[in-house]
C-alpha cells in the first residue's frame, strides 16, 4: 500500500511529504517456538508495512507520524506558528509532524506533548508524563500552557480487550476527555482532532461538535491500516 498526495508545498512551507517512497518485498515470518500465531501476523505485517519502512527512513518514530501528516495535507491545520497539544503523543510520531508544521524548533509556534508513558525529549516540543485521565490533569496541561491555543490533536486510546461495545465505550470516553479540554483551551477558529473508532462518534457528541465547531469530519487516512477500525474526527473552526 502506498499513500497518495506527495509533497505538500506553498503555504505555511511544509516540507514532509505524506507518501511512501516505494514498495517492499513481501516478508514471511516462520513460526518459531514459543511465538504465538498472533505475534507471527504482527510481526509479518510490521515487516510488509511500507509505512513502518518509511517512517523508519525518515527518523520519524512511529508509522502514526503519516497518519497526522494525510490528515494536514488534506485539511490544511496547522500552520506556522501556532500552539499544539498533542495528547497521547508517545513515542512521539504525531508531535515530530507538530514540531515540523508550525516551526516550533524555529521558535515560531509551541508543541506540548502530553502521555502516561515515557517520552524521549525531542527538539521544539516539551514533553510532560502524566495519566490525562487523573483528576487534575487538565488543570497542570493549562498551567504549562499559559494560556490558549490553536490545535489540540489527541491520538489517546485505551488499551483493547477484544470485547467490541466495551472498545468503543473505551475510546469514547477518551474522547470526551480530549473535547472537554479543547473547549476549554482552543482560541476562536482552533482545531480538533481525536481518534475514534469505525462508525464514527457518538451521536451526542457529534451535537456537542457540530454546535462549537464550524466543519466536523470524519476521515481514514490511507497510513491507517485498511483492517484497523480506527477512524478520526477532525473538528476545524472553534467557535470560541
């Protein structure tokens, strides 16, 4: 599978390109003892995943890195010197494109990135370690933002149990955690973008978005994987 689209140039400059450079021969993994089949097709389809190769290529750290990359050439959301909290960043794919796209290593614009795991430091970006479900994680997020900002990108999930409804539910509270922050923090005309699962969001809060948004959409970047049920909402024009 490769990505469509190319370099995206002119306005705002950015550079990454959001495809891959070309195709890989198709890798077979043996079943080795003590390897579970399960991890047999994890491992096969990580070798003959393009994007895995490609972000490699690049020194992005994860293949989500595309993903965020599709979704900005597509929709033209974030720009040279503005704000971004990215949620649920580690190991830090979606905020390297963050980094990038407002000119944060230029000193152009500002990327907090936010996750329970461990971060490596990355250049243009401050990296805080915390659970976004504790109570008062909201509340430290603001104070080191120090006031309003322009994108909050969230690439949060639970972790899966296998058990469809309870997935859903799962990935849907993270949403509404993620939207409960933005609408506190975004300026007029900010940005918001979560994952969420095939079928798209809940329908109150669909409302909830199409009322404090100007466009709500649902998209599939090509980097997301075709059988991976994972879809984005992208929310552009906060009404403030």
């Amino acid at each position: 599978m490769t990505a469509s689209g190319g370099k995206k140039k002119g306005k705002g400059g950015k550079s990454e390109s959001s495809s891959t450079t070309g195709r890989l021969l198709h890798t077979k993994v043996k079943t080795a003892r003590g390897r579970k089949y399960s991890s047999k097709l994890w491992l096969e389809r990580q070798l003959n995943d393009p994007y895995v190769a490609e972000a490699r290529a690049r020194g992005f750290r994860s293949r989500a890195a595309f993903k965020l990359l599709q979704l900005d050439d597509r929709y033209n959301l974030l720009k040279p010197g503005d704000s971004v909290v990215d949620l649920g960043a580690a190991p830090g794919g979606w905020t390297q494109i963050a980094v990038e796209r407002v000119g944060a290593q230029k000193g152009k614009g500002k990327v907090l990135a936010v996750d329970i795991l461990e971060m490596e430091p990355m250049p243009g970006a401050e990296v805080m370690q915390l659970d976004f479900t504790s109570e008062d994680a909201d509340k430290r997020v603001k104070a080191a933002l120090g006031g309003p900002v322009n994108a909050v990108i969230s690439d949060m999930a639970a972790p899966t149990t296998g058990h469809r409804q309870t997935d859903h539910l799962r990935i849907v509270y993270m949403v509404e955690l993620a939207l409960a922050f933005a609408e506190d923090v975004l300026a007029p005309g900010g940005v918001f973008v979560a994952k969420v699962l095939k079928g798209g969001t809940e329908n109150h809060l669909l409302d909830q978005l199409k009322r404090n948004f100007a466009v709500v959409r649902h998209a599939k970047p090509e980097a997301s994987r075709p059988d991976s049920r994972e879809a984005y909402v992208v929310a552009t024009g906060f009404r403030g």
